[in-house]
C-alpha cells in the first residue's frame, strides 16, 4: 500500500548500515521523497555547510552519531530531528528528547513510520511559522464560535486551534476544571477533515482502575470471569477520527505503556489477547494537572509526556479573562434559554 505522498520533501538519514540507508532511500524515494544519507554525522554536518542541502526532517541513528546528540542539534538550526534507534528503554527516549529531539522512532521502521513523522514535523512546523504571525491582539470576534474568545488570551487561543485542526498531531490540553477543555477537544475536531468520523470521549478520571484498560483497549471473550464476549474498545470506535483521553494523568502505569505503544506505531492487543490490532486515530489529551509534577514523582512515563505533548494548549482560568464573563452569559443564555 502506497504512504501518502510528500514530494518536495527532503530527508537526510545519518546511519552507519549501508543496507538501512538503500532500504530508505528505495521505500522512501519512490513515495516522493528526496532522500539524501550520511554514514556519520561529520560527513553529515560537511554538506549541510556546503549550502546545497537543506532537509525538511533529520533522522539519526544515536549509535552513528560519535558525539552527544545535544550537539547535533545545536547544529542543525531549526531543522527537526527524529532520533533512530534499537533501543526501546524508556530512559533512552527521555535522554533523547531532553537532548532536543522532536521525536524517536525504534527500529526496524517502515516506510508508512517515517511518512507519518515527516507529516508530524510538517504540521508542526507549520503552525509554529504561523503562530509566531498571529498579533497579539485579534480584533476581530467571530460570532458563532464553538466557544467564546472575545479575550486576547482565548483569541490566541482560538487561532491556534483553527492552524492544528488538520495536523493530525497529538495535542495536550491543560487547565483547570472547568475551563472548557472538552470545547476546545470537540473545536479541534470539528474544524478538522476528520469532522465527519467518530469523536470518542473518556472521562479518565470516572473509570475505576481496574476497567480502564479493558474500556480503552477492549477485551476477548475470557479473558476474566464475565467476558463472555469479544469487545471492542474506545480506541476501536474512534479508528479513523478523534479519541479524547480527558484527565489524562489518572492512568495507572500499564495503560499509560499502552497509550505509548499506539502513539509510536498504532497498535495495542485486547486485554487477554496477543493479537495485535492497528488504528488511526488523532489523540488529544486533557489534564488539570501538571504533568511535571507527577513525572518527578513516579506516576506519569515520561517518555509518554514527550510523545503526547507535540502542541500544548494552556487555558486560562475565567479569573484571567474577567471580560468574557458577559459574553459566556450571553452565550449561554441564547443556547440554554
């Protein structure tokens, strides 16, 4: 099956196997990509000095760089670097992405892997350009919004989720409860391609423990005493469109090693299966915590913090916002009364 098309697009590969970079630049340069590779990063380094080279997405194999990978990205200006490697232990991941790079993909990878992070980057980088273009202060006030911006912060806000709605890259939303994340979760997919597929909530925070993983996953008949049923999960239900995970940080740490498989490579098993299932689904994650705080104390991976928090949106509190309190009672006066 073809991966989607990026012509225009070029990709530099550092890695020292002679047959990884003919594998990529077979798979990839026949999908429209521009492939370029390097067996280190000194021979690397020389052609982007040399100015005829300029790569969308950089990709590195740690074990070919011979320096610390802080360094190589220094070097690299702003252009994004995915990290390659064999190694799937989570502190390899956290070093990595505290390094500075944008994302890390284990070994071996496929074709439809590395076209999935280059449009990652893409959007990324997009909405990065594009936000850093936005006026601080958006006169103009839309008047059927999905929910009311008329403050600077909420405009800002609301810019952001038009220029994401289409990145199809995990989102991180943070506030209180209360602040209206689950607004901003259904804006962001109902401004989206994805607008007339599923859009799948769960309430993190009601589901006990020991059924979260058998809610989001699904389970197969057997599994444990009432199962007499296959069932499919939250992520099931929501392939093809949108899965909001709200209140993220309440997962015990077997779930959150299962979100982190389906954020790297779209897959999971049902509870009491080794059948593995794929999916395509956009995550956005809520919280009313900070996230920080729970990693340093052992309840939330790490690793599963870089991977969900690609674009973070921050809401403020109504405290903050004190003059959008007459348009929210309007609002709701119109919709409720």
């Amino acid at each position: 099956m073809a991966i989607a098309s990026q012509a225009a697009k070029t990709l530099l590969f550092v890695d020292d196997e002679p047959s990884f970079r003919d594998f990529v630049a077979r798979s990839l340069g026949v999908n429209g990509y521009r492939v370029v590779s390097a067996p280190h990063w000194d021979e690397a380094r020389n052609m982007l000095r040399k100015g005829n080279l300029t790569p969308d997405v950089i990709f590195v194999d740690t074990l070919s760089l011979k320096r610390d990978l802080r360094e190589v990205v220094g070097e690299t200006a702003s252009t994004p670097v995915v990290v390659l490697s064999a190694d799937r232990d989570a502190a390899s991941i956290v070093r990595a992405m505290r390094s500075g790079a944008r994302n890390y993909i284990c070994k071996p990878v496929t074709p439809k892997e590395i076209d999935r992070v280059v449009s990652e980057m893409s959007a990324v980088s997009d909405v990065e350009s594009r936000a850093a273009s936005v006026p601080e202060a958006v006169t103009h006030y839309n008047p059927r919004p999905d929910f009311v911006f008329c403050s600077p912060k909420m405009q800002q806000l609301h810019q952001m989720v038009m220029q994401i709605a289409d990145a199809r890259v995990p989102v991180l939303i943070l506030g209180e409860s209360g602040v209206g994340k689950d607004v901003v979760a259904r804006s962001i997919h109902r401004n989206s391609r994805l607008v007339a597929k599923p859009f799948v909530k769960v309430n993190c925070a009601a589901l006990p423990a020991e059924l979260t993983e058998s809610e989001l996953f699904g389970y197969q008949k057997g599994a444990f005493t009432g199962a007499d049923i296959d069932r499919p999960g939250k992520f099931e239900f929501a392939n093809g469109g949108t899965i909001f995970l709200d209140e993220i940080a309440e997962f015990t740490p077997g779930v959150q090693a299962k979100l982190l498989q389906v954020l790297q490579d779209g897959r999971f098993t049902r509870l009491g299966s080794n059948q593995e299932i794929s999916v395509d689904v956009r995550i956005i994650a809520a919280t009313n915590r900070r996230l920080e705080e729970a990693i340093r104390n052992g309840r939330f991976r790490q690793d599963l913090y870089y991977r969900l928090n690609v674009v973070t949106l921050d809401l403020p509190p109504l405290r903050e916002r004190r003059e959008e309190i007459l348009e929210l009672s309007r609002y709701f006066l119109i919709k409720y009364g």
